[in-house]
C-alpha cells in the first residue's frame, strides 16, 4: 500500500505545489484520559506537527488528523497540507492512536481497544491542555481523517467554523465494513499460524484491491506487469499489524449516531459547524453513501466526484479537490 | 458465496422461465490424459449431465462447461442453462476438473497441477471418445465456463460453429490476478497454519467483495443487516480449498496466445467460429477489458452490459442476457 501511496504521491506532487516539508515531530503526554469502553489510558504520548503560527485573535487553528495507517510526517510529505496555506493558518497535525507514532499496540503496554471517539477526546486534550486552544477555525480531515472530522462536529459543536471530511464518513456502510473484516479476519488467521505478521501480505493485496477501481489498474497497469505490481504491492507494507487491527477495530465501531439514539438526523440537528464533504461515487474503501445521506440531512455541500481512482480521487481529481478545500476555507 | 448465488438465483429464476431440474450425474473415466504441464493424469473421473437429444444430423450439440466452483447440477439448479432450447439443443454440461465432482485434488490421489487447456482436452475426450460427438453446433460458458470457450475455439477451431462467452476472459487482467492471488495467500495462510479449511471464511469474503459491486451493497444490503450478510458469507462456503485453490491456479495461467507467440491477434486469427461475448463493464472479479480486446480483433459481438451487479450481471440484466443468447444460438 505505500508502494500505491508514493505512486500517488508522485501524481499529486506532478499535479499541485510541492509537499510542504514536515515540520518536526512533537510528543504529548496525555494525562488520565477515559476511554469509551470506560477503561483508562494512562500516560498516553499523542505525536504531532505544527505549521504555520497562531494569530493573536486565536482563530486560525486548524486540526488535520491522521488517515488510516498514516502519520503525521505523511500528511506533509503526501501533499495533504498542500491546499491549506501556512502563512494564514496555524496547523495542527495529530498522529491517530494506533499508528505507531502515537500510543499504538506497538509501543504501549496493555494497549486497550479504541475507537473513533477516543481518537478525537485526545486530540481534544492535546488542543485545549497542552496547546491552549479553545476553538479551532477548522477541522481537516481524509479518509479515516474524515471519520474523525465527522465525530468532532457532534462531540464537540461549538469547537470549531468549519469541517471538511475528504473521502469520509459518519458510519461505515455494509461494502466497508466486508472489506475491514477481512483484513482482520486475515490478521486472526496469522494469529493462529503464531505468526501475525505473515497476514502481511494478504492484507497489503486487500488494501489494493479497494483503494482505486479494478478500471483504474486495467487504465494504468499492462498484464505483462501485474506480476510486478503485485509482487510489489507484497512487500511493500512492512507495519506491525497489532497497530492496524486496532485503527481497523476503531473504524468498525465508528458511528456518530451512536450518542443521538442511533439517529443520523438526530447527530446532523447538533452540528453547528459548517461543512464540507468531498466523495467520489467510485470509492470501493470508503464507500460515499453515508457521507451523501449525512450531508443532505444537514444541507450542507458535497463534491461528488466520480473519477476511476476511487478512494484515491486525488490522483485524478487533485486540482478539484484543492481548489475545492482552499475555497471553503476562505469564504466567510 | 453460495448464499450469494442462491441470491441470485431468486432473482434469475424471478425473471426467466423456471429453472430445469438437473437430469441424472453421470461419470466417465477418461482415458490417460497429456496435460500441459507434460504430466500425464490417469483414469481421471469427468462428471456430465445431458439434456435435449442428439439429432440424427448430429449437428445440434451444444457443450456448456462448468464456472469457478461450480458443478453440473448447479449449471441447471441455477438457470445457467434456461436459454438453451432443450427440445432443439443436445445440451452437454460438464463438471471441470478441480470442482469436487471430476477428478479433482479432493478425490484424486497426487492429483497434478491443471490448466484450462487440459480441462478443455478431457472435454474434447469425453465427446469424441466417449459420446462420439465429433462437431458441436456451440460452446456457451459463464465465467470460467467462458475462459473455457475462449480456450475451446482457439485450440479446436473447426470443432464448433458458434461460441458464447458471458463474463468470460482469453486471460486474466491485472486486477483478476490481484484478487485470485489474494485468495491464494490467504489460502497458503491457512496451510502454515496447519488447517488449510481456516481460510473458509477469508475466502469466501474476498468472494464477496468482488462478486458484486460495492453500489449493489449499498442498494441491496442496509447496515443495520450488515452483520448479518457478513456472517452468512464467511459461513455459507464450506468446499475443499484444495480445490479451489487448484481452480484458481488454472484460471491464472489461462492465456490464449500461449501457443500463439503470445500474440491475441495471431490467436484471433485461427478462431472460425461466430462469437458472442457478453461483458460488464463493472465486472469486478473477470474483468472485461480482455474479452473486449478479443472480440474487437475477432470482429465478434459483444454485448458491453453496464450494472451495478457486476460479474452476476445476470441479477441486473438477466432477460437481456437470455434473449442476446437464444437470438444468437437462432441465427444462422
């Protein structure tokens, strides 16, 4: 999957202004923070990069969490900050619990289970504890930065102006959620083979099949290559799995509704934040119906994209998307 | 999966004629057998049910071989046959090698690595040998029913008259050989593991993603039955992997211009028989772009479908398909 992120990357850099450098890693420790499951995670470190400063008036924060997988180094050197001019914001990028940078099952003893929810309640404690922020111009998010997006502007309405939720959603639909079951259903096969790792593999090839459309690989790669694509889709994701089965098990339970009775109208009446989504109708990972159906309860704007690279519109839509972010973030 | 077919076949059976019932197994023991890997398989077990009569002319047989999984009975039980006029057709369906019911790794000892030529070479022993069929007035195969049309009219080119491949491919594109490889690892998973049935539910899940569209998931299946369809699909497939597996390796090396200089065009050129090919375009698991190339070089028929069913384009098109079949098999 990195080895398809760099492809990527490599389109978005040919197509937009050069990735912004990433700024230094910072580390947080988090104090006490109370879990959705009602479990505690102590001491917790939080990673993130800052951009840009914070004007007198406090009002140009604006938070980009992390997407599945990625760090906050990522978000800088794939091009994700690009749209979002530095020299008018500060931001602030946060690494997501579970991606090894952050408290992840990889570095933190006895790491519980998390979710969504617990992603943004640290982020929360991080701005208003450690940064002393108190309101955000923006939350910024793509993906399972979106997902977070979307739990910010009901757990947290008066947080922040504006939301945008590239490529995310409120509540994984019915394809997502047999695509992210797999992935684990892969992880707990290698688990009984006593070696979790060796799911590698099959889940790296999962990732591909849905990151773009199966039009998008007959478009881009010839057969006489496909054994060298696959093999280099293989081995080119080396993560420690732990890590990923606790964003994957996070992503699962991810559902807005869940503290409004199980009423998606119900989260959409307590967003007071304006809101942008971007879909593409192509998506396979992060299939855009809920994000569609979420928009129009609260009548705000989507961009319906429906480009042949799916979830990774951005490789062919990159332009539309920027534009598409830079002009909501200006307009009042 | 075979929930999902059962699905399907409601659907099919809702809009066609009722389905035939399954006229009687019957089993021939081929003679030994040359296969392509140079070995030779002896007194391999074929499987085949009939239906219809041959004509005195012996001009009106029709051979339909089996899809990926499939057996005989299902070829009837699924309405996979219900285009076929059986009061006119002489209608021989055979169960491929590698399906549980022909020689397969299940019940053959140190059964051998196969092709879809050799499943094609048993085809052809079983006609001329054992039912002295000598000429077929059509070969009609569904998925890799098709792939064995492709194969039949490229390597016995006078042997037919007509030829219809419905989601069928001359040979795999890169997205196919991403998802079968898939299913391959997650199967080579399990056998490290020591229990090769372990990747049932993985397998069949990967079945599903691409069986359908995501769209057809999202119209057809509300996440508040999200749960419920992923546990009918990790548990509604329980066949031998061995088999599966020694399927999946067949259809991966399946390419038509192998004994063409890899050339499809040179491939095209020794093909006599008048061509029907129905594609998807939003196919996902025998992706069209290769059977479209084909006919285009054939100057053949295709019938480009376009629904959210994708490869079971016959839950969204099925009278459409019936009818481009019988119509086809009616001209001169």
């Amino acid at each position: 999957m990195r080895q398809l992120i760099l492809f990527t990357l490599l389109i978005l850099t040919s197509i937009t202004t050069q990735a912004l450098e990433a700024p230094p890693l910072q580390m947080a420790a988090l104090k006490n923070l109370t879990l959705e499951s009602g479990g505690v995670l102590k001491q917790a470190k939080l990673g993130y990069r800052t951009a840009g400063k914070l004007n007198a008036a406090g009002d140009n924060a604006i938070l980009y969490p992390t997407w599945f997988g990625g760090s906050s180094k990522d978000m800088f050197n794939y091009g994700a900050i690009d749209p979002i001019d530095t020299s008018k914001y500060f931001v602030i990028v946060v690494d997501a619990f579970g991606n090894g940078v952050s408290a992840s099952p990889s570095n933190h003893k006895n790491f519980p289970a998390i979710t969504i929810g617990d992603m943004v309640q640290a982020q929360h404690q991080l701005l208003t504890k450690t940064l002393g922020i108190t309101q955000l111009y923006a939350v910024v998010g793509t993906s399972m930065g979106g997902m977070q997006a979307f739990e910010w502007i009901t757990r947290h309405p008066t947080f922040m102006r504006k939301a945008i939720s590239l490529v995310g959603s409120p509540r994984l639909d019915t394809y997502d959620r047999l695509l992210w079951q797999t992935q684990l259903e892969a992880i707990a096969l290698a688990e009984k083979a006593g070696d979790i790792q060796a799911a590698n593999k099959v889940v790296a090839m999962i990732d591909a099949l849905a990151l773009f459309t199966p039009e998008y690989h007959a478009r881009r790669t010839p057969v006489s290559q496909a054994q060298a694509f696959i093999h280099t889709t293989q081995t080119s994701d080396k993560r420690d799995l732990r890590d990923k089965a606790a964003q994957l098990e996070a992503m699962l339970s991810h559902d807005i509704s869940r503290n409004f009775d199980g009423s998606m109208a119900k989260a959409a009446a307590a967003v007071m934040a304006q809101v942008l989504s971007i879909v593409d109708l192509q998506d396979h990972m992060v299939t855009p119906r809920p994000a569609i159906r979420f928009s129009e309860l609260l009548g705000a704007k989507t961009l319906e994209l429906n480009t042949y690279c799916g979830h990774i519109s951005s490789a062919c839509a990159g332009d539309e998307i920027n534009q598409a972010v830079r002009n909501f973030l200006a307009a009042p």
